[in-house]
C-alpha cells in the first residue's frame, strides 16, 4: 500500500505490517482498506421488519456489524459492510430498513431502501415461511424488473414452521431459497454456497479499463496533472486504476504531468500504444500527440468501464443543440470540497456555456439522489463514477432515459467542446463488447 500507509498503521499498532496482520482488526481494515468499493460486488439484503436481516448480515460477516433487537425497525439506515467473500472476492453488504415501515418516516426509510436497489449486483429476500405475500411479491418483481440475480432466505425457522405450498411456489418460479436460523449460524454455510452460484460475472472478469487498447508487453502514457485539485500526497482513484489495470494485463506505463509530457515523448525509442490524459489537459496533450498515437481521457475510459459508451456519446451530440434558457443538470457521484478550478462547478459550465451564450441553467447534484423533476432538464452531464460501481451508474442512465434526458459525461464534453471528440474515440473502434451487468 505504500510507505505512508505502511507508517500509519506501524504508528498504530506498534509493529510491523507482518505481524500486524496476524491481528484480526487489522486484517479485517486492511482488506476493507485495499479494495475500491467500484470494485466490490454489492450484495443486497431486503424484508420486512424484525425478519432477521441484521442478524444474518452479522452471521455472514462473522461480526457484530448491525444492532440486533426484538423491537422492529432497528435498522433505519443503510448499514454498508466491505469484506473479502471467498470465493467471490472483495464484497460489500447492505442491510436495509424494513420495506413494511410505516407512517411518514417510515415511507421515507422505505424508498431509502428500494434506491439500494439501483447500486445492488445480487439481493436477499429474507422472511419467513408465514410471512411471505405482498411485500416479498413486491421485491421479486423489483429485483426482475432491475435484471438482479437474487435469493430467497427462509429466516428463523425455529418460529416460523415449514410451508410446503410456498416452497412448491418459488420452485415452480425457479427462484433459489435457504433456510437459515441466523442467531444460532445455521444455514450460512449453504447460504454462502447459493450467494457463490447466483452471482453473475464479478469484477474479477470484468472487462479491463484500458489494458485491451495497450495490450501485454506494451507502454502506456498517463498524463497526471498536479494542480490545486490533485489530491496531496497520492494520484486520484482513476490513474491508480489504470495504472494497476495494466500492470494486471502484463503492459507498462509511465506517468508524467502535463508539462513534462513533450519532454518524456521524445526520450522513447518507441511510440506509446495509448496515451491517456486528464480531461482537463486534453486541448494541450491533444496538440503536442502525434496523431498516428492514440490518445483518449481517463474520464472517457471509465464512460466505457462504469456505463454505456455509445449512449454517453450521443448524449453528448445534444451539446450542439443547447439553447439559452434551457437546463443542464451536472452530477456527481461522490461529495467533495471545489476549489476554483473545480471542475464540475467551474470549468464544465465554461465549456457549456460557450454553446448557448451562456444563458444556460446549471444546477447540480451530488451522490444517489437525483431531482423530482429530472425531465425539466435537456441533458445531465455525469462525472467518471469511478467510486460507484458500474450498476449504480447504469441504473441512474436507465431513471434519466425514462425521464427522457440524454446523459454524458465529464470528458465527452471537454472533447466535443475542443472538437477533439473522433479522436478521443478512435481508441474505441469497432464500439467495444459491452461488460457484465448492463441494464
């Protein structure tokens, strides 16, 4: 993880990172630490009230993650829990509100929960055999409607007797269940086994974010711009993706700033097969590439990675459409502090309000929740989701299509604004097999 990662922990523990990870704290933060959640299959757990949920994410965990209690409604929030799931790799849980809540709050809790649902790869209905009816139908017609692999968990089932006819039904309808008394840990190790069978393909096959366009044996160059913006001591989410994602794929890469990019190009024996730059040096980087070398932005990589490519790309073409009056919706996966060369608040609406003369709306929006009137607006412009995973951004293009506004993101308009954008696509011709999980 680093030298500073390596002394943080050192300073906490004492010892070194061998020994620390014999401790089960430790071992349990760093892996939590190590994995980015865009990476994380998500696993959903859904029911009623007071059905076992919490109890049953502690006894997959192995840890006190949720308060459990006889007094329905403990849980009001979203509980997220990361943890390495063998065999399926870096996981994390949601447990969620009871969807039978009621009165005002408890509606609000409820649609709480259902937005889960738009970030969730694989769901757990958990109830009991004589509890099942309108809320569970509900859930399995939500989860089918979301393309979501899930499972049934027939909880306390030293309360709840056995029901033939609801076991003949789910059978007949092919939908997989277990039986489980989670405060006693019985029925996880099968649960365990159903969750590993009706996952769908994970991140581990996921396609890569540009190691194909590089190729094994192959040099990348990734330009890395140190401004007011840069995160202080570490490069940002996205070029450490990349730069792992190649190293993953058995290609190369070197990491310049953007000043230093003429000098790095011209010390290499041998051209770059990709060279990948931060949107917002894109005119520059654009200029001094030679244009027989690829060139695209790590903003536009993760349009590929995390969504719909050819769909943020036509959303994009509605740039050239703009009126003055008209509204733009800008959002943002995850919340951060602008500065004033944000992008999102300052130098995306500079490159939009060259194409109405800038008589356009802007509003902005940050993480799940999306405005109620979302089909006011012409055209939602979305940052790179690189802390969502691809789910998340894929059910957020799905609500904006039904609402009928074109999505697109950062880089797309950075590159139709500077009419960069064939060549910031060329990398990606023919248009690219779509990855698991579209919507």
């Amino acid at each position: 993880m680093g030298d500073c990662f390596y002394q943080s922990w050192r300073s906490v523990f004492g010892k070194n990172i061998r020994k620390n990870k014999k401790n089960r704290y430790f071992r349990q933060n760093y892996n939590r630490m190590k994995t980015p959640k865009t990476f994380r299959l998500r696993i959903g757990i859904f029911g009623r009230r007071n059905v076992g949920k919490s109890s049953l994410l502690n006894a997959l965990t192995g840890q006190e993650v949720s308060i459990v209690s006889d007094v329905a409604g403990t849980t009001t929030d979203p509980v997220e829990k990361s943890m390495e799931f063998l065999s399926l790799g870096p996981v994390v849980f949601l447990d969620t509100a009871g969807i039978d809540d009621g009165g005002k709050i408890g509606e609000k809790r409820v649609a709480k929960t259902m937005e889960i649902l738009n970030r969730t790869d694989v769901g757990i209905i958990v109830t009991g055999f004589s509890l099942w009816g309108e809320h569970e139908e509900k859930l399995v017609d939500a989860f089918t409607a979301h393309k979501i692999s899930f499972l049934v968990v027939f909880n306390k089932t030293d309360l709840f007797p056995e029901n033939p006819g609801i076991i003949q039904k789910l059978e007949t309808r092919n939908i997989a269940f277990v039986k489980t008394q989670a405060d006693k840990k019985r029925g996880i190790e099968e649960l365990r086994e159903k969750l590993i069978e009706l996952t769908p393909c994970t991140d581990a096959v996921r396609s890569p974010l540009l190691a194909d366009l590089v190729g094994a044996g192959e040099m990348a160059v990734l330009i890395a711009p140190v401004d007011s913006e840069a995160p202080k001591g570490r490069l940002i989410l996205p070029q450490v993706q990349s730069i792992r994602d190649l190293l993953d794929h058995d290609a190369f890469c070197i990491v310049v700033k953007d000043d230093q990019f003429e000098v790095a190009l011209s010390r290499l024996n041998k051209p770059p097969k990709l060279v990948v730059t931060d949107s917002q040096a894109f005119e520059k980087i654009a200029k001094l590439t030679p244009p027989e070398i690829p060139l695209t932005s790590f903003s536009i990589l993760f349009a590929r990675l995390q969504a719909d490519l050819g769909e943020l790309v036509q959303g994009a073409e509605i740039l050239q459409n703009l009126q003055p009056g008209d509204k733009i919706l800008i959002a943002e996966a995850c919340t951060h502090h602008p500065t004033h060369e944000d992008i999102a608040t300052v130098k995306i609406p500079r490159f939009l309000k060259q194409y109405a003369d800038g008589g356009l709306i802007i509003d902005y929006v940050r993480g799940h929740r999306l405005p109620k009137n979302l089909a006011d607006y012409k055209l939602m412009v979305h940052c790179g989701a690189c802390m969502w995973n691809r789910r998340a951004m894929l059910s957020r293009m799905a609500i904006a299509r039904q609402a009928g506004v074109p999505v697109t993101n950062y880089g797309l308009v950075i590159a139709f604004a500077l009419n960069i954008q064939e060549r910031a696509l060329t990398p990606f011709s023919p248009k690219p097999p779509n990855v698991c999980g579209d919507i």
